[in-house]
C-alpha cells in the first residue's frame, strides 16, 4: 500500500511538473521580455503619438499586455506600458486608471506623475492637481515637467512646504500628513 501511494505520487508530481513550470516559470518569463519590449517601444514612440505607426504600435502593445496580464497580475511595468499606449490612442482617462492600479502596486513618484498628466489630459483637473502635487512632493524636479498653468497651482502648493521642510520648521504633524498623502491614492 506505501509503494502504491509512493508511485501514485510521483505520477501525480510527473504530470503536473511541466505545467507548472509552464505556468509559473516560462510565461512569466516570456510576459517579462514582452513588457520590457513593449516599454522600449512605447518609450521611442510616445512623442510622436499622432503619427499612424505610433497608433498600431500601442494597439499592439495593448492586445500584448492583455495576453501578460493573468500570468503576472500584480506586475506594474504591465500596467504603466497599458497607460502609456492608452494615452497614446488618446483615451487618457482610461490609462489614469491603470496608472491608479499600479500605484496600488507601488508608490512610485512617476506613477503619480503620469496619472496627475493623464487625469489633466482628460480634463479632470482636481484629479490631476491631487496627483501632480503628491509627484512634486516626492520629486521636486517634476514640477519642470507640468504644463502651465497647472504648474503654477502645484507650485504654490509644494514651494511652501519645502521652504518649512528646509528651514527645518516642519512640526512632525507635517511630516506625517506627508507620508499619509503619499500612501493613498490620488483622488479620484
């Protein structure tokens, strides 16, 4: 009875194997090259987003990141090469949203960034200045990157409190509304 179960498990183990590693070694992996190929493309070809070839290529892009997205859903770079071609198709309130579940992923400022750009693009402009604000805050130099006259209403948001912060004046009351902003989520 021992050898049976012994050999009923290792036949059970035999078949299995290569469907997990299948699964969850070698899609991963594939989706993995796919997305780094998708962000090189969508890198070389979003300031010239009007033009036809930029268009298929995020359509492609988009059709590609659908078929990764099951294998691998919690990756951000799936999620951040979704929004940019998103944007690129000119439908940015859709790409904010996937910017919006990659923050829930990671908080990183450039996320932050392009969902406030992405939410100003589709004409959310509250959405935006919440986003936009949590950006220059995490990475000053961002501010270079805003458009007028949104940078203007960001600036004079973020300058007062890095002159605080630098002056070494910032009650720890400060520092924790910082931190509380910077772990949610933009407005929506």
């Amino acid at each position: 009875m021992n050898r049976s179960a012994r050999l009923l498990a290792a036949l059970a183990i035999a078949l299995t194997a290569p469907w997990a590693v299948y699964r969850l070694c070698y899609l991963r992996y594939r989706c993995n090259l796919l997305e780094a190929q998708a962000e090189r493309r969508i890198t070389a070809l979003f300031e010239r987003s009007e033009e036809m070839r930029a268009r298929i290529a995020a359509r492609e892009v988009l059709e590609t990141m659908d078929r990764c997205l099951p294998c691998s859903p919690t990756s951000l770079n799936n999620y951040m090469a979704r929004a940019a071609a998103l944007r690129m198709l000119g439908r940015p309130a859709e790409a904010a949203e996937q910017y919006r579940i990659a923050l829930r992923i990671d908080r990183r400022s450039e996320l932050f960034l392009n969902a406030g750009l992405s939410e100003l693009e589709a004409g959310h402009q509250q959405q935006a200045e919440d986003a936009l604000i949590t950006a220059a805050l995490v990475f000053y130099s961002y501010l270079e990157v805003i458009p007028a006259p949104m940078k203007y209403q960001v600036s004079a948001v973020v300058d007062p409190i890095y002159q605080t912060i630098q002056q070494h004046r910032a009650p720890p009351s400060m520092m924790k509304e910082l931190f509380d902003r910077v772990s949610r989520l933009p407005k929506q």
